[in-house]
C-alpha cells in the first residue's frame, strides 16, 4: 500500500491527540460525559501518575513528531484493516516511510513488479 501524506500537520495532530486519549483515557476529542469520571479521577486509573507511563507517552510523542509512518502507525491498526478477510491471518505488521517519486497514473500492469515463485 503507498499512501501520500498531503497533511502532515494534520496526520501528526490527530496521532497526538489519539496518543492523549491512549495515556490519558480520554476520546479523541478530549470529551467525557459527566458520568464517565469515577471518584478519583479518570478512567484508565490516572496513567499520568505513572512515571514509566509518561516516559512512554514522551516517547510515543516524539515519533510521531519525527516519522509520517509512526504516525500512521498511532491512527491504524493493521489488524483492523485486514481482519475480516477470509483466508488470511496477519502475523506481523510493521510500517515504514519514505519518500519517493509515485505516479498514481501511471500504468501499473508493465510486469516490473511480477515476481517468479
């Protein structure tokens, strides 16, 4: 799959706010109904007491800040995208990025990518 970031402001944006809502136990959007709080405070048992837990946070932060991919990374889960399909079973799932020259017009169907098995 090739995907062309047109917004990395906005990509970057919303895996911040989709890593607040891991860390924090929050949605997104940062929105709680008025009964979602327990005594105490938030759900998820105040992740942001834990130390090694805001460390993490940091550090997922500073990915996505660095890397598209990790980015990506923080919105989609590989998992979701494929587990409906019949016959297949993901084993592992790994994202990277770079950037290159793609025409998505160009004709795909040349052989190039036709692999001998």
């Amino acid at each position: 799959m090739v995907v062309e970031i047109t917004d990395p402001e906005a990509l970057t944006g919303a895996a911040l706010e989709s890593i607040a809502a891991e860390y924090d136990g929050t949605p997104a959007d940062g929105t709680l109904p008025e009964d979602a709080l327990p005594e105490g405070g938030l759900p998820g048992g105040g992740a942001e007491d834990d130390g090694a837990t805001e460390e993490g946070r940091r550090h997922a932060e500073a990915m996505v800040r660095e890397d598209g991919a990790e980015a990506l990374a923080a919105l989609v889960d590989p998992f979701d995208l494929i587990g409906g399909v019949p016959g297949i079973e993901l084993a592992e799932a790994s994202w990277s990025s770079e950037v290159i020259d793609h025409d998505g017009e160009a004709d795909h169907d040349d052989g190039a990518d036709d692999y001998d098995e």
